[in-house]
C-alpha cells in the first residue's frame, strides 16, 4: 500500500497553556489558541517553524476555544469563553473587527466557508448558530439550532451545505443559501438530521474537500468523531430537482453509514481531512493522534509524543505537515513529505504596507489618543473648542481641553455633585452649559465656564430620569423619566414646562429635531413616540410600537433635513438603537398639526450586541456612529445605510460616542475605563457638504438625495434578501449583473479602473487583502478608487422586482 507520507517530527513546540485549537494557513502559517487566554502565530522559514513578530496575541479575556484561516489565509479568525471573536489581518497582527453573539455565552466552535459565501460561522453551548459576513464583519442571522451543546460544526467544500453536531449524538446538515436569505424561516434552513450518529456526544465534524456535482446532484463525504471512540465516515447524497425556492420544498438527501474506523482507545476530539481528501487525522483523549486512508479505512499511523490528552489536529496545504495539540501544553508539529517545502511570504503579492488604507479610499478612522479613566465610562460630548466631557461610574464628570496634541485634565475637573453613576452628558449648543444625569435619576445643570452648578441635583418625580439633552435654542431641556413620562424643563425658571403623559415603561432616551419642532421619545418597552414640543402639545404625533425588540436604548434625529416629494413638507431623519442588536433609521414629515407620516428607511445589522447609543455626526458629515455591547462602535453611511467602519479598539463594551460639532473627531467611551479620540477622514467628514442660509434653503436638492436612499430601500424586502432568493430560482440572469469575484448577482455595482463592473464589497475586499490587478485581466491597478455603476443598480432592482413580483415574493 503506497501512500507517499513520511513522519518526520520537525519541532514540538511549548507554550504556557493547553491547547485548544490549531490550524493552518494556505502560507503554511501556523495558529495555535490556548487556555491561557492567547493565540500564538508562527510562520514557515528557510530555518523552520518561527513565532512572528506579533505573537502572542492577547485579545482575548478567556480560553481560547476555536482558530481558524480564511481561504486566503490573510485573515484569522480567534474566538473564546468570552464570547468574542476577533478578526485579525495576519500580516500585520492587528485587529480588524471584535464581534460577539448577541445572547451572550462563549464561542465554543468557529468556521469560515469557502467560496462562493464569505462567511464566519460560529456556535454556543446553549445551541445557537450564528452566521456573520466575513468582509463587513455583520451577523447574517442567528438561530437555535440544537437543544443540547453545540460541539462542532464544519462548512462542506462548496459552501452548499453548513454541519452541526451536539452532545447529544445528533448532527444536522443546514442549507447555507437559505440561512442567509431572510425570507426563510428557521425550520427551513435545516435539510437532515442525523440523531444517534455516536453512542454518546458528538465532539467534532469534518467535510471531505472532495465533493461531486452533476446536474441534479450533489454528493459529499463527511467524517465524524465521538464518544463511543469511533470515527464514522457518512455518504451525503442530495437531489436537487425537487429543491425550489418557489414553494420552499427541501432537497431530498440521503445519508448512508459508509465505514467505522476503530482504533482509538478514548473518545474522539477532533477529526480533520487532508487537503487531497485522501487521509482523515484524529486526535484522541488517549494521548494519541493517528492518520487514517480514507480508501481503505485503515490507520496509516499513530502518531505519539503527547503526555496526555490530544485535542486538536491539522494538515497544512499541499499535505507537507500535521500538528496535532494536547493539554500537556505542547504542539507535535509533523513532516510529511521529503520535498522541499517552499517558503511563501504572506507579504508576497499582498503590496505595501499602507495598501488596506489606500483600498479602503483613505475612510481610515485614525486613534489620535486614549484617555484612561479611573472608573467605568458611561458618557461623552464635545462643545465647539473641542473640549471633551466624560461621565464615569464613580459620580465624578471630568472635563478635558485639547493642550497641543494631547488632552489635559482641566484644573475644575472632576465636577463633582452626583451621588450616583453618571448616566448621560450633554453640552448645550453655544457650549455654556452642561446637563448631566445620574442611575439614581438626579439631574444637573452646570456652568461650563466655571465647572459651577446652576442648579443643585434635582429629581423631577419620585423615579427621576436618567436621559438629559438641551434643545437647540438651549432654553429647556428634554429629560426621559423613569415613571414613563417625558419632562421639559425650563432653563430660565428652572422649573417643569410640560409634562407628556408618555409611556407605557421608563423613558430611556429622548432628541430634539433640529428645529426643537419636535421631540422623539424611546422607551424600554419598545416605544417610539415623537410629540409636538414648540408649542408643546401632549398629543401624540407619531407611534410606533416595537421599534426594538426588549427596548429602544438611544436615539437622535440628524442635523440636515429632508423634503417631501409629494408636499415639499421639511422633514427629519430619526436613528435608533435597541436591545436587538438592531439601528433603524426612520424618516418622518408633518401631514399638519396634529399627525406626522413615517417611513423607514435603513434596517442595519451589524453589531452583535445590545445597541448602547447611536449619534449623527454635523451637517457637513451626516454619518451616524452607533455603539454597542460587542465592545465596537460602527460608522453608518446615511445614504445607502451600508456600514463605512467599524473601530474595535476597545477592550469592553462600549458605552457612548459622540462627534465633536464640526464633526472631524469621535469620542468612544467604554466599560474597559478608555476614551478614545478618534479623527474623522475628510472625505467622511466633508462628504455631505449640506449648507443652508439664513432662511433655511438648502444648497442640497433633497430630490436627488431621496431619489439616493430610495435607489436601495425597498420597503419591505431588503435588497440582499432579494438577490439571495433569486439566487435559488430558475430564471436567468444576465451575464452583466453577475460579478466576476462573487459569481453573484451584484446589490451595489461599482466601476473599477480596469473598466469592469463589480460588487462593492467584493472588489473592496480584494483589494484590502493586497491583490493590487485586475480580477479580469491581471492588468496592474493604479488606482482604488471605484466608481458606483448607478445606472446598473437601477437596471438590477428592476429586474429583481420584475422577478420577486412575478411569484418569488414569501407568502
């Protein structure tokens, strides 16, 4: 029997921890996560194995539970206990994006698909599964897809099929196209479900690289591994002909038993092809790791050298090494051929070092400073000098001035005079006066220039509030009461004004338009209410019951206004934040006195946590930064509602942000007791250029800006879901709306230097990983700078309308 291996061990390396996790890259680089809270890196060389400049890194707070390799091998992908993972460029070591399941929990397993999809799969011991887009780093959908812990999962080569296994014994095969398409409801998404695959826990599942389609059929090989000590190789047969997206039937798939491979003497902890397909490794809690032929079902080999319990396994590409790591603290790292091993940099083919900044049209958010606070941040707000306001847990408001580069501590800094947890902070207008509020609902007014209360700390009802904001004329404040009821609060008289009979639950948030016409209230039942505030009336305008699900956290209207087409009515944009993890931003105008009509213009996913706050940044900007428990804060383009950035510095959750008024920094403040001052891109924070005179008459056609939002908001469908259901029918596409990268129909189409057209984000993500050609021609590019293919957007949405109407529409 030939095989062509040898079982050469080339180093064993020592860390501080047990090891969990390892994999390798198509560079032949090597990660490895332990339960010391770090991951170690480590390229090949002409001397061997080394440990790259960045490692280890310590991102993370807990075990590391699962590292994994994009297909490229530029990105790493790192989770843990914790509940994060981290998205890390790994030439470079640095952190690209931080993202967390929203209900909580560890990580327990992790995994990246191959092409077509760009996506990262992660699971939990409660059961859910979660999908995220790998290039934007937002969550596709979540789901409970087990009763029983989730132990394993694994994406099958052509990214058709999604594995998960359980403790339990059971695995289930989920159809990949239909998890990301939000037409499908969750008992759709799964296609098989094998129960009792092992006497005991399933612990882990492996595709083979292998797989076979023909027209009406798909067929896999998938290995797996238990308690019971046996390794099970299955045969996944699917036809295609009865799967429709139509009337929603499943694909009829066969499952057969094909071999059990006996041998280890304890369960089974990781299994893992080779990249040919023709060799499966496993580990073992019996110390050992061994190398199967997929053939025969025969062990090749068994590979010793650990003390005690093996954990985890990997080929590296082109079958030249197998590591395997145990909780003896050691990884075994194998040769398995006698060839010469090519040294491949990943800086090869990848540009210069400033490439991701140039790809990304200079939109890089620069940290300009962090500022430690002693005590958990809360609250953040700039005035007109740029001079910095922060609310912390310890009671304290600490004020800061820009002294040169840095940021000085002002001598009346820290204000003192709350008894409890700073909530909120906010400077009026002309930058005079601060309004703070604190957990216990207390309510201050203070005398910026002399850091002097005007007011001593007030509550204005048995329950107080905690949400403060000055109007625009900075004659009243807006205050959210923890009775369910809205306050304004005379400046002058220092006394209540008006008193709206609100909501149903405490008023968490409350936004002035920018005209102080109107007034926008959020409670934690889920509320949004906007009322009339000069004159006040406390009749309601406008009602929206369960904005968010679990509560509206925060909200703001921005700082430009919008026309009616049919009245040229002036109106407003609202943004809000909730518990869903979810930002909508709605649009809203007058119909006369008494009632005003809405309509919603973005729903963005993206953040994988509770929504802490959300902010639109000035007139000459219109961005919108949100903040969230997932420890980022994400940058919105209010245009097409696509997410610009997303900065994930902080090492907890991030609490507040807020824009300096001429909108050219950004203050994040977290729990991990950091401001961090961010300088705003020109071209983000000049991208809007809405100038207004005296009068009120805009520069702007607010026409052609709606016309702009309208070209990519379809009511009730979102676009992408459109695009992914037309995927999975039977009409033709036209070549011209497919993009070369992608092989999908495009949503936002973009004109390249080269000529071509492609997928935004497709064509952005090439060139951030360094491919500096034509995906066309391998023509050298000068230049990133992409051009939007608007007529083609326009030609796109028709036809997917045209389709979706004609009968793809869900009933």
């Amino acid at each position: 029997m030939s095989h062509n291996l040898v079982y050469n061990l080339l180093r064993t390396i020592k860390l501080s921890g047990d090891i969990n996790s390892c994999n390798f890259s198509q560079h032949n680089s090597l990660a490895i996560g332990t339960s010391d809270k770090s991951v170690s890196v480590w390229e090949w060389s002409e001397e061997g194995f080394r440990e790259t400049f960045y490692s280890p890194l310590l991102n993370h707070d807990y075990a590391v539970t699962s590292v994994v390799f994009s297909p490229d091998g530029l990105i790493l992908a790192t989770s843990s206990t914790d509940g994060m993972t981290y998205i890390i460029n790994v030439k470079t070591g640095t952190v690209k994006a931080c993202i967390v399941q929203s209900i909580g929990g560890g990580v327990r397993e992790s995994s990246i698909s191959p092409p077509p999809h760009q996506l990262l799969a992660t699971v939990t011991d409660e059961g859910y599964i979660f999908l995220w887009n790998l290039v934007t780093c937002q969550i596709q959908r979540y789901w409970l897809g087990h009763e029983a812990c989730i132990s394993s999962l694994a994406f099958s080569p052509d990214c058709y099929l999604l594995a998960t296994g359980d403790t339990d014994g059971t695995y289930k095969l989920w159809l990949v196209d239909h998890a990301v398409c939000h037409l499908f409801t969750a008992d759709r998404l799964y296609a098989h479900i094998q129960k009792d695959s092992h006497d005991g826990a399933l612990l882990t599942l492996a595709f083979s690289p292998n797989s076979y389609t023909e027209l009406i059929t798909k067929d896999y090989q998938l290995c797996s591994g238990g308690d019971d000590n046996m390794l099970r190789l299955w045969h996944i047969s699917i036809c295609m002909s009865s799967c429709s997206t139509k009337d929603y039937q499943k694909p009829v798939i066969t499952v057969k038993l094909l071999k059990v491979l006996e041998g280890h003497l304890s369960s089974v902890t990781c299994v893992k092809f080779s990249p040919d397909g023709r060799f499966i490794g496993s580990t073992s809690l019996d110390s050992s790791a061994r190398i199967w032929e997929v053939s025969s079902g025969v062990c090749l080999r068994v590979l010793g050298g650990h003390l005690h319990s093996v954990f985890c396994c990997a080929f590296s590409t082109e079958l030249a090494f197998f590591a395997s790591g145990s909780n003896d603290k050691t990884v075994n790292v194998w040769q398995l051929t006698n060839k010469t091993i090519p040294v491949t940099h990943i800086s090869a083919g990848v540009g210069d070092e400033d490439c991701a900044e140039k790809a990304l049209g200079q939109r890089c958010f620069d940290m300009i400073e962090i500022i430690n606070i002693n005590s958990h941040v809360n609250a953040v707000d700039f005035n007109n000098s740029h001079d910095l306001v922060v609310g912390g847990s310890d009671k304290m408001v600490r004020a800061f001035a820009q002294k040169g580069p840095k940021y000085k501590e002002l001598p009346m800094s820290p204000m003192k005079g709350h008894a409890y947890s700073v909530a909120s902070v906010e400077f009026s207008r002309c930058g005079r006066y601060l309004v703070t509020a604190s957990i216990d609902g207390a309510i201050i007014v203070w005398n910026y220039l002399n850091g002097e209360m005007i007011n001593k700390p007030f509550h204005l009802s048995s329950q107080g509030g905690r949400a403060a904001r000055f109007s625009p004329s900075t004659d009243c404040l807006a205050i959210g009461g923890n009775d369910g009821k809205a306050y304004l609060w005379s400046i002058n008289s220092q006394s209540i004004s008006h008193a709206y009979p609100g909501h149903i639950e405490s008023v968490n948030c409350v936004a002035f338009t920018p005209d102080q016409e109107y007034l926008a209230t959020g409670c934690a039942a889920g509320q949004l209410k906007v009322w009339k505030s000069n004159p006040a009336c406390s009749l309601c305008q406008l009602l929206l019951e369960n904005v968010h699900d679990l509560g509206v956290i925060s909200c703001d209207f921005s700082h430009n206004f919008i026309k009616d087409k049919a009245s040229s009515a002036r109106g407003y944009r609202l943004a809000t934040g909730g518990n869903d993890c979810i930002v909508r931003v709605f649009k809203m105008w007058p119909i006369d006195d008494l009632v005003m009509k809405f309509e919603e213009m973005f729903f963005m996913r993206g953040h994988g946590g509770s929504i802490t706050q959300v902010r639109f940044s000035s007139k000459s900007s219109d961005v919108l930064a949100s903040t969230a428990i997932d420890r980022t804060t994400r940058i919105w383009n209010m245009q097409n509602g696509q997410c610009l950035n997303v900065l994930s510095y902080h090492k907890n959750q991030v609490t507040c942000c807020a824009f300096s008024p001429d909108a050219t920094l950004l203050a994040t403040g977290s729990l991990d007791s950091s401001v961090i001052i961010w300088e705003v891109p020109k071209v983000i924070s000049l991208q809007n250029k809405h100038e207004s005179d005296a009068n009120g008459k805009y520069a702007v056609n607010p026409d052609e800006a709606l016309d702009s939002f309208e070209a990519l908001t379809l009511e009730d469908v979102q676009l992408d879901d459109l695009v992914t259901a037309f995927k999975m029918s039977s009409a033709d596409v036209p070549n011209h709306m497919i993009c070369p990268i992608t092989q999908q129909v495009m949503i936002d189409p973009v004109i390249c230097e080269d000529g071509f057209t492609y997928e935004h984000d497709a064509i952005r993500a090439w060139m951030v990983n360094g491919r500096n050609t034509s995906p066309i021609t391998n023509v050298p590019l000068s230049s990133t700078l992409v051009v939007p293919n608007t007529a083609l957007r326009a030609e796109i949405k028709q036809f997917l309308l045209l389709h979706y109407n004609a009968g793809y529409k869900s009933t």
